[in-house]
C-alpha cells in the first residue's frame, strides 16, 4: 500500500520504489521533527505496532510514548548538531536497532535520516548462546570436564574454565599453550599422549585414551581424554578439539575395590577353609584350592559340577534336606558336620558352615566354608566307644560289687550260726572235761576258743564293711566338731588312762551321714590312742579349705607307720603288728577309706614331723545350693 501524499515531494519515482525495497524501516525528519518522508515498511510496522497512521507533517515524537517524548527531542537536537547516534530502542516486545543519521545541507543539518533494524530475534539468539555457554560451563564443571581447542593454522590454543580448573589455575590465569599442556601430562604417559594425536592427526579419527596429569599443585589426576579433529571447506584440518575428563575419584574408588577383591581373594586362596560357591541350580560355580589338599581335587575338577558330586552317599539324603530347609526358612548360617567324597574315594569328616546368599546383588549363590575335622570326629567316635566300653566295664563291675557285698554279707550272717555252735560246744567241752584233760588239753581247748572269738570279731568286722554305704540314713547336715566331741566321749576312759590330749580346731559342717563321719574319726582317734608310743598321746584334729574340698587331718605322735606300707595299710585285714603287740583285726582304716570313697573324697597317711602319724582325708564342702 502506498500512503497517500507520502511520497508527493519524492525527487523520482524510482527512489520511491528503492525505499519500498529496503529491508529496513527508514524515516526522514526535519528541523521542526516533522516526518517529511518515510517508507512502506515504516508505515506498515507503526499501524501493527503503535496502532497509528503514520503520514507527512507528523512529528517523530508524536510516533514515541510520551515519557520519552523529552528525552527523545534531547537526542534529536544533539543529532541535529551533526552527531550521528544509534540507539536500542525496545517497542512493545521488539527490539530495534535505530541509526539517526544527520542529512546535512550546506553546512547545517536540514534533516536526519532515521533508520529502524528489527534485531529482537538477533538479541534473542546472543542471549540464547550466551545462557548455553553458561549451561556448558556449568555442565563442565559439574562433570570435572574441561576442553581445549588448538586452531592447527593459527596455533593458538584455548582452555575451558574447567579445563584451567582441573590444572589447578584459575580461568584465564595464564595463557594456554601446547607446551603447557603437555608439560602437565605424567611422564610416563608423555610419549603416548603424543602419538595419540599424532595419529589422529594423521588418520583424521577421533581418540580416546586414559592419561594422568600432574597439576600445578602437583597433584596426579586421571583424565579421560577423547578429541576429535575438523576441517575447514577445502578438506583441511583446522581445528583439534578435545575433552578431558577427571575420573581421579573413579580410578581410586577402582583401585581400591581391586586393592579390596585382591585382599578378600588372598584371604579366600590361602585359606586352609574350603570355600565353594553354589548356584541356585547347585552347581559348583567357585572353589577355593584348598579343594586340593583337603579332597584331592583341583579347584577346575569342581567348578561346574553338581554339589552332590562331593556327598559321601550315606549323608546326601539328610545334606540334601538340609539345603533345602536353608533355601526356604533361613536367612541365618548353619552349621553341619558331613562327610566330604574325597578324589581317592574315601571321606573326609568336615564341618562346614553354610549361608544362603541367593538373590542378593554381587554375589548370589549359596557359599559353603567347610573345615576339616576329621581328626577331631576319629577322636570323637574313639571316645564314644571306649565311654561305651568303659560304662558296659562300670555296669559289670556295679553288678560283681554288688554280687560280691552281698556274698560277704550272707556269707557272714550265715557263718555266724556254726560259729556260735562251736564256741558254745567248746565251752562246754571246758566246763565238762576241764578236770579230766591234762594240760595240753586245756590249753587246746583255750586256744579252740580263742580262735573261734576271733572269728567271730572277724565276721563281725567283715559286715561293718559290707554295711558301709547302705545304710538307711539319709546324708544331713553334719558338725564335725560335734562328732569330735562323741568320740572323746567314746574314749574318756582311755584318755585318762594314757593321759592323752586332744587337740581340736574349728572343724567344718559339711553335708554326710552323721554314723559315718562318727565312724570314721573314732576310728582314727582310736588308732592314735592305741599306736602310741612312750609319750602320752597328743592328738591334733584340724581342717583346711582347697577350692571345693576340706581337707581334715588327724595327728598324733604315736608309733609311726614306715612310709613304704602308707598305701597297705588301707587294705582290708591289713596289719603291721601283730596281735601280741596291739589288739586289732585290720578293718578300721579298710571302713575308713570305704567311708571317704562314698563322698567322693581319698584317704592317705603321711609321716609327721616329730613322728607319728598324720591322716588325711577329703570331703567336699557344703554349698549354699546343696542346702
Ligand atoms: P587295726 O587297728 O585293727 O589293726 P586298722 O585298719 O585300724 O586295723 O589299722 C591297720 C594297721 O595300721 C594297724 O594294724 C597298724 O599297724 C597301723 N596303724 C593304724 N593306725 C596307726 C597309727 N595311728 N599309728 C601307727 N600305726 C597305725
């Protein structure tokens, strides 16, 4: 559309088509701002823009919003002095470019040249490039990528702010060069950085290699490098771009999980363990080699093949079983002892420990550590058959004990009856013929009656021993001072007559039979009083305390007993005198060590040290729970 009038005072008509031609909104105004010419594209865009018709005799400012009317005729006067201004001029949400281009006449400026560029979409691009510049470096530097460029022609080499970073300099400290890069490689990893390029240079393929870097600071980083080369219209190559990425934090979490499985594998090899892995269809996916010393196989003679194959037959039905219930029930290890198939065809006893790992990441599979307790289960069996011979030995030698007090019993209840037969005809064999037997007769006869007296003592003895150990009461709470006391009662005669002392410390409550522990000290008091020697007894009856036991010694300083019969003299019927010396039938200490046996406690007699005797004898102590 032409605007009426707008171009009436055009110097020609092909001007006027020039000016509709031109991209660019153009507007001439006078000294007065009136618009004395302006293009299609001016009046176009004012009628879209600022909804207004623009034509001749308008001033410019009529076309501004009204702020900026006065600023506007400021900047016109200043242009109108012959200064030509481009100015950004935003208009609704366009952004034009606006040259004010003083049209000078002779020497004055008549008129100025208005030029208006649309450059919103230009602006929009810069600030789109620079928001993804911004993205890029923000993305490097959260990588730990940084990039470099080398222009080939030119030389010229530029770093990203991380790739500064990763050296250790500040963005832009110091100027990036080939060398300096290159200085910063490892040295060890020099000549290969340079052949790498060097071969992309020279194939034109991209690369990607690791390389470590010294920094300024003179730490090590690992870098992940890749580049690519380009090239400019004419086939060469411009440019070699590269990336450096720092996977310092990678390579040691690496080293260090490698470092980890070296140390777990180390531990796994040279343990003397066998540790096998299991997959859920049980096969054998790892062995450890211990395999080979302890069942003759090579590890690689059992990987892959079935759990069972290591079984002895007879246990494979319950190991089976076992598996099975660990599978579905348990999370927790187990523990079972079996015997191993060895590679010769024979077992090993071992006991292993299995864990069922099945579904958890990294290592699913059943893990079986087994040890070998062969030596320990030969031991153990040996130890149950030799407890089983000992308890069919214990139960044979119950039942002969048993056998053999019951014989002494009847035997001795039985020889009563005949023995008192023969003292009662013996005595009146006495009393009838006394006058008529010479001498020898009666001493005979004495001697007849004598003996039958004695074994009558013996009988009596022999069931007292017998008896020991069955009697009817229950085992109480026991003073032994008290029985101290009875057996001096027993004795006071005897006291007096040899003028005898006893001696008695504090003496323990302890748990027994009351007729027991009264037998066995009048027993021993009755020794000491009967074995003594010139000197008037002394008697010294005390106790002490080891761990669980009480020891109680009786001392006296009789006659002695020579240490070579300290054992004999526990013996039944065992006597170091004769009956001429000391009255005695030998039983006294038989029944004491019978006593002490019932208690679980031992009986022995030692010298004393002035001579004499001491005895000894054990019993256990009291406890609060045996109450
Ligand atoms: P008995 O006194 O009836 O002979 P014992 O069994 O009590 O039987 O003693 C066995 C033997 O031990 C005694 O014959 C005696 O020789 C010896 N004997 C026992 N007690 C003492 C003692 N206190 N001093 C010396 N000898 C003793």
């Amino acid at each position: 559309m032409k605007p009426s009038g707008a171009y009436s005072s055009l110097p020609s008509e092909l001007f006027s088509i020039l000016l509709d031609n031109t991209r660019e909104i153009l507007l001439l105004i006078n000294r007065d701002l009136e618009l004395v010419l302006f293009n299609k594209l001016a009046f176009q865009t004012a009628k879209e823009l600022i909804k207004k018709d623009i034509r001749q005799g308008m001033t410019i400012l009529d076309l501004a919003d009204e702020d900026k009317r006065d600023w506007m005729r400021l900047l016109y006067e200043e242009v109108f002095t012959g200064r030509e201004k481009i100015i950004r001029y935003p208009v609704r949400n366009l952004v034009f470019k606006v040259s004010m281009i003083p049209v000078s006449g002779i020497g004055v400026v008549d008129y100025v040249l208005i030029s208006c560029e649309n450059v919103t979409y230009e602006e929009e691009a810069v600030e789109h490039i620079r928001n993804k510049q911004f993205l890029l470096q923000q993305a490097e530097r959260i990588a730990g990528l940084g990039s470099w460029e080398w222009d080939i022609p030119s030389g010229t080499v530029l770093w990203s702010d991380e790739f500064y970073r990763i050296m250790d300099f500040e963005p832009g400290e110091t100027p990036a060069t080939r060398e300096l890069g290159f200085s910063s490689v490892h040295p060890e990893d020099v000549v290969r950085a340079e052949q790498t390029l060097q071969n992309t240079l020279d194939t034109g393929e991209p690369y990607e290699t690791e390389l470590r870097l010294i920094t300024r600071k003179g730490r090590m980083k690992y870098m992940l490098c890749q580049g690519v080369v380009t090239r400019d219209k004419n086939g060469r190559l411009s440019k070699l771009i590269g990336t450096f990425l720092d996977i310092t934090a990678k390579k040691q979490l690496e080293e260090s999980i490698y470092n980890q499985n070296q140390r777990f594998k180390t531990l796994i090899e040279k343990s003397a363990d066998l540790i096998l892995q299991v997959n859920d269809e049980r096969l054998i996916t790892y062995c450890s080699p211990a395999s080979e010393k302890m069942l003759g196989y090579l590890p690689s003679d059992l990987e892959g093949k079935r759990l069972k194959t290591l079984a002895w037959p007879e246990d494979l039905e319950r190991l089976q079983q076992e598996l099975v219930e660990l599978i579905s029930n348990s999370s927790e290890p187990k523990v079972t002892e079996y015997r191993c198939m060895k590679k010769d065809g024979t077992f090993l006893w071992v006991e292993a420990t299995v864990s069922n790992h099945l579904g958890v990441p990294g290592i699913n599979s059943i893990v079986i550590n087994q040890r070998d307790i062969h030596h320990r289960k030969e031991a153990e069996e040996l130890l149950k058959e030799l407890n089983e011979q000992l308890q069919a030995r214990a139960k044979e030698l119950t039942l002969s004990n048993t056998e053999l007090e019951k014989f002494a019993y009847i035997a001795s209840h039985d020889l009563q009856e005949p023995l008192r037969m023969v003292s009662s005809f013996l005595g009146l064999l006495k009393k009838k013929y006394n006058e008529s037997l010479d001498d020898k007769g009666r001493q005979y006869i004495d001697m007849a009656v004598d003996g039958s007296d004695r074994m009558k003592m013996l009988i009596n003895d022999l069931l007292d021993y017998s008896r020991v150990g069955r009697e009817r009461e229950v085992p109480g709470l026991v003073d032994l001072n008290e029985i101290v006391e009875i057996v001096k009662e027993t004795f006071s005669k005897k006291i007096q007559e040899t003028g005898a002392t006893i001696h008695a410390g504090m003496l323990p409550v302890i748990r027994a039979r009351k007729i027991h522990m009264t037998q066995l000290l009048q027993n021993l008091v009755g020794n000491a009083l009967k074995y003594r020697s010139d000197e008037p007894p002394v008697i010294r009856i005390g106790a002490a305390q080891e761990n669980d036991t009480w020891i109680i010694n009786v001392e006296d300083n009789g006659i002695g007993i020579p240490e070579k019969f300290s054992g004999e003299v526990f013996n039944i019927f065992q006597r170091l005198h004769g009956r001429s010396d000391f009255e005695g039938t030998g039983i006294g200490l038989a029944i004491c060590k019978k006593i002490v046996e019932v208690y679980g406690g031992t009986i022995s007699v030692s010298p004393a040290k002035q001579g004499g005797s001491i005895f000894s004898f054990t019993i256990p102590v009291q406890k609060e729970t045996d109450a």
